[in-house]
C-alpha cells in the first residue's frame, strides 16, 4: 500500500509557507508601528482617547509642573543622570512624631511656590524629616542660594544651611 499524505503535506508546506512568512511580517510591522506610536505619546494622551467600545473617556486634572516634567523628560532623550558630590540647602528638619511630616511639605510647598525652578527633596531619615533645595555643584552656589531663600522667606533663616550631598545632575 503506497502513503499519499507525505506529499500532500509536501505540496501544502510549499503553498503555505510564502503566505506564512508574509503574514508574520506583515505582524512583526505592525507591531513595531504600534510600540513606536506609544513611545510618542505620554500616558496622559493616551488615558484622554475614548474607548472603542462604549466610547468613554478618562478625564484627567494634571497639575501643568507634570505635563513640563513628561515633556522634559521626553526631550532629554538620550541624556544621562549621574549622582555627584555637591551641595544642598537644607531648610528644615525636624523629628516631631505628629507634625513634622505636615511641616515638611508645607516648608516644600512654599519653596516650589517662590523658587520654582529649584528641585526641592523632601526626605525621610527615621525619625527625622527634611526638606532640601537644589543641586549646587560648588559652595558658593549654594551659599549665594541660601542668601537669596532668607531674603525671600525670612521666617525659615534659623533652619537654613548649606549641607554636602549626593546630587542629581543630568549629562550628555
């Protein structure tokens, strides 16, 4: 008895293949297009886009410091950010178990409101919590900082100081 199915298959791997390989790479572009399409866009963009199948939508309040910071970091591209020694201004601390935490933020809120183009760290370090300003590279920046912050808000002079620190700056 003779067996047929080995050429049947034969003849059919030979048809299907062209059409099995074109359709994978038709996929594999479409793929590629559709992650490209979402690294161009932030997740806010993409959340505001109503739903296909029963047309609803997110509705997102954003404050626009997050909008500039996606946008920033969007634009850096293919820059670096490195730790370095350098210099903070330290303008509160505290270890107060019920309140400290709430001054912190409040210290913070005051700084980013005046000096927005500042970064302020708010960190905690058991027991304490404290608010920092800046990345200075040298010293004297940050003592020209620390002279400009008592001007601006004279209530925080007690508290304000240079401190050393690892610092967050961004390379090529």
């Amino acid at each position: 008895m003779y067996n047929f199915a080995p050429k049947i298959f034969r003849k059919m791997k030979r048809n299907y293949v062209p059409f099995v390989v074109a359709f994978l790479l038709i996929l594999g572009t479409l793929q590629c297009l559709k992650s490209q399409d979402a690294k161009s866009r932030n997740i806010v963009e993409v959340l505001s886009v109503a739903d296909t199948a029963n047309n609803a939508t997110v509705r997102i309040f954003e404050d626009k410091r997050i909008e500039q910071l996606i946008s920033n970091k969007r634009s850096s591209g293919n820059s670096r950010v490195l730790n370095v020694n350098g210099f903070r201004v330290q303008v509160f601390s505290s270890n107060a178990q019920h309140t400290a935490k709430i001054d912190a933020f409040r210290v913070e809120k005051e700084i980013r409101d005046q000096f927005p183009e500042q970064m302020v760290y708010v960190n905690y370090f058991s027991p304490f919590w404290k608010v920092r300003v800046g990345d200075f590279r040298t010293q004297a920046q940050a003592q020209a900082f620390r002279s400009q912050l008592i001007n601006s808000l004279p209530q925080l002079r007690g508290e304000v100081y240079v401190v050393r620190e690892q610092i967050t700056i961004s390379g090529k």
